[in-house]
C-alpha cells in the first residue's frame, strides 16, 4: 500500500485493450531488469513501549519532518498532511532515492529505489535505517521488525490519516474478519523484480506463487499478539487468510492453460473497487465495479470514464500472495530486521533472474497441484518449516529452493568491493533452514525461557 510512483500518465481510456497494453508495457530487456526492495517497521515509544500516534512532538509527523530537516527528505502531503516522503536530491547525492511512507497502523515503510544489484539494496537498506535510528534516538522512537504487533490490541494502535485508509477501514469489515488488523497491525518485506515478456511474466508469476508459502515459512516472525503466543509462526500471513478472499490468494487461474496479462486483467476487473481519486479526494466506491467504470456506468461518478491513474489505484488495492502491475511483487514474507530484508531480495532475484534457476524453480513445483498449493499456503502460517508436503517436509523445500537461488546469484556475478558475490546475502536464511528454526522459533523459545513470559523485552531484542 505504498505511495504510488509509478508515473503512469493520465488520460481516460474505454477499453479491455488499453488496461492489458498498460500491463504489457512492463516489459523490459534483462539488463535493464531491476531490484525493488519495500520494508515496513513497527514504531515505537522507547520509555513507554507504546504505539506511536501521528500527532504530538513525539509523534509520527515529528518523526518524518526530522528526517526533512537532517536528511533533506520532501513531503508529500495530501492537502496539508504529510503522509509521505521523497528525496529528489538524493540520487544526485550517491544516496537512495526511494519513498517513505505510512501504513495505516503507523508502520514505517521505504520503498526502495529499483536497484540493479542486491549489494545496492543493502546500501540503501543501511543508511535507511541509520538515518530513522539517528532521529528515532532523538525523538525516544524505536523500530521492530516483526510481522504482526506483538503487544498493542487494534483498539490501542493509531491510525494514520491518509484518505484512502478510511475508505479501507469502513469497508474491510464487510468483507472479512481480520482485514483491519491486516491493515493496522501487520508489518512485511517485499521485493518487486521485472519480466522480459508476457512467457516470462507468466513463468515467473507460476514459480513465485507456488513457492511464497516456502517464504512464508522461512521468514515467520510473529509468534505473538496482544503479549501472548498465538499458536502461529506467522501471524500476519494468517491473518491475510481471512481479509478479502475476493482479492486475496494464490490465484489458480494463473495455473491453467491461456494465462498471460489478458487473464490477469479479467481476474482484476471482477475485484472489486475501494475509491477513484479526484481532485486530492479519495470517493468511496467499495464494492463498485470496475467493469461498469469502463463502460460509464459507475453509480458515484456517472457517464465519466477511468484514467490509467485508476486502473494503477485498482492494481494496487489487489493483494494477492504475488502481485502482477508492471512488474512482479513477492508478497509473503513477515517483517524483520536489517540481515532479513536484504535475504528476500537474495531469495527471489536468484530464483528468478537467472534463466537456469528459473527453469529449475519450475522444474521443483510444475506438478504440484492447485489443492496442494493451496493446502501448503493454509498449513505455514502455523507449522511453517515443519508442514508436511507429500512424503517430505516444507525445511527439505526450503532448502531446494535456496540451493537453486544461491547458483543463480552466483551466476549472475556481481560482487561487492571484497570481491563477494551476491550469494552472503542468503546466509543468514540458510543457517537457518539447515537448523529448521524460524525467527519464531527463536522468539517462542526465548518467552518461555529467559523472558519469562513478558513480551516486553521483544523491543530491545528485536527491535532494529
């Protein structure tokens, strides 16, 4: 739910053909293929180990017009309300030149510039957080990466005031049970990679949604809501179970004969609708119909026809386990600190920008079933490295599919100025499966042990 910036242009359009052309033009040759790493962080008051609201000298607006007066960072408001940041500048400067913005919960999120190495990414990464950890000291804020609050109940997290967020909180309940603590208390990593053609969108969109679960699993890390075990390894991918199902999943269409952007734009037209933005307003519209927009026939806003600006507002509003606009979103993982973002991106730009890796990802799920994928998404968000699949387990898939990143990083060559490769960036994510022990795990273990069962130490242990 990032801040668009995709510089799509406006313009109205009337046909099937101009939403699918808009998704083709994606495309891009492999050297021109990009890293995109988003990473979202719970905010924190360090004295009291409270939620940070919007307002106030220690608030969330405080915090960003620090990082305007340090760091040079640009508002972007709605109206008079900052709800982002940019940094024309930066790229001039050597540093990144993503974007901030805010969850409705008040999470805090770079959307990384689309980098073309993951040594990049951890550069950009780095500084991010130095520069949010040098003001955040200031200020008496502190930063969590987790993937779903561990101790603030919904009633007690704030809520930020962007306008499209209060179109989302009226209508979520309507559509499920968990979708405002999706909204409000859910924290992720993502990383958005490039296709070269519509067979390799379709390639890579298959091998992706088919392993997310096997991130899910490997990268759980919210074991715990309101204080207390929750009986999950990932929280927050349980909850996206029951958010939205119209808008939600792991898309078995895109399995079957025929899949290429047409069939992703016909599964997009029957999602429903939250808003259309005009004038700096966010008009409701939840539950409207994009297809009558296309033909003028939408209740709210009669005989007036999308722009391509709608039709990038709708895509983005779909929350599948990946997410096809102009490029690819990997969409499964849980929130975690500095070593754990920049393995995401390990993990998914080895797998799928390296023409052998990819062939063989495909090669490891081609036969799985739909019933098999979608009964391994159901079963990690609690048993995680330990879910049983056929006669082996989800550690012993983990382990194949990392083996397979790891020659596709190695491939691809781009080292750092110690002459390593991409490949130390998945270390940490092999320790790890070689042990079969999640972040939760290690949190589980350290609640009824050394913590004795009070969740506040989680914000010296795990905070950033």
């Amino acid at each position: 739910m990032s801040t668009r910036q995709d510089g799509a242009p406006s313009g109205a359009i009337s046909s099937r053909d101009d939403l699918v052309q808009w998704i083709a033009a994606g495309e891009k040759p492999e050297s021109a293929w990009r890293i995109g790493t988003e990473h979202e962080k719970f905010v924190f008051h360090t004295d009291t180990l409270g939620p940070v609201p919007y307002e106030g000298p220690r608030g969330i607006r405080a915090l960003m017009q620090a990082l305007i007066d340090r760091y040079q960072w640009e508002p972007i408001k709605e109206g008079d309300t900052m709800i982002a940041l940019h940094c024309p500048q930066c790229e001039v400067q050597g540093r990144p030149t993503g974007t901030i913005s805010l969850e409705p919960g008040g999470q805090f999120e770079l959307s990384g510039a689309p980098v073309m190495s993951l040594h990049q990414t951890a550069s950009e990464t780095e500084e991010h957080l130095n520069e949010v950890l040098a003001v955040g000291e200031d200020l008496g804020i502190g930063f969590l990466g987790l993937g779903f609050s561990p101790k603030w109940t919904l009633d007690e997290t704030p809520r930020m005031p962007k306008r499209r967020y209060a179109v989302m909180t009226r209508y979520m309940p309507q559509v499920g049970s968990r979708g405002l603590d999706m909204m409000y208390r859910t924290a992720t990593i993502q990383v958005n990679l490039d296709f070269g053609s519509e067979a390799d969108m379709v390639k890579k969109l298959r091998v992706s949604l088919a392993l997310q679960p096997i991130a899910t699993a490997i990268f759980a890390a919210s074991p715990f809501t309101e204080s207390k075990p929750n009986g999950f390894r990932s929280m927050r991918s349980e909850v996206w179970r029951d958010t939205d199902r119209n808008r939600t999943g792991m898309l078995p269409f895109v399995f079957e004969d025929g899949m290429g952007y047409e069939r992703y734009v016909d599964y997009a037209l029957g999602v429903p609708m939250y808003f259309v933005y005009r004038g700096g307003n966010y008009i409701d519209v939840a539950g409207a119909s994009f297809r009558d927009f296309l033909a003028g026939k939408l209740q709210a806003l009669p005989g007036e026809l999308p722009t391509i600006d709608d039709w990038s507002d709708h895509l983005t509003t779909l929350f599948p386990e990946v997410r096809l606009k102009r490029f690819l979103e990997m969409r499964g993982a849980d929130g975690g600190r500095w070593k754990r973002i920049c393995a995401l991106s390990a993990f998914w730009t080895g797998l799928l920008y390296d023409r052998a890796a990819l062939d063989a990802a495909w090669d490891l799920v081609k036969d799985w079933t739909a019933e098999e994928r979608e009964d391994l998404r159901n079963a990690v968000p609690k048993t995680a490295l330990d879910t049983r699949f056929r006669q082996t387990t989800v550690q012993h898939l983990a382990g194949e599919a990392l083996r397979i990143a790891r020659g596709g990083l190695k491939r691809r060559g781009f080292v750092n100025l110690r002459s390593q490769d991409e490949t130390i960036y998945l270390e940490p994510l092999e320790h790890l499966v070689k042990t079969g022990r999640t972040a939760a795990d290690d949190l589980l273990e350290r609640y009824n042990g050394p913590w004795n069962k009070n969740i506040n130490h989680i914000f010296a242990e795990y905070a950033f």
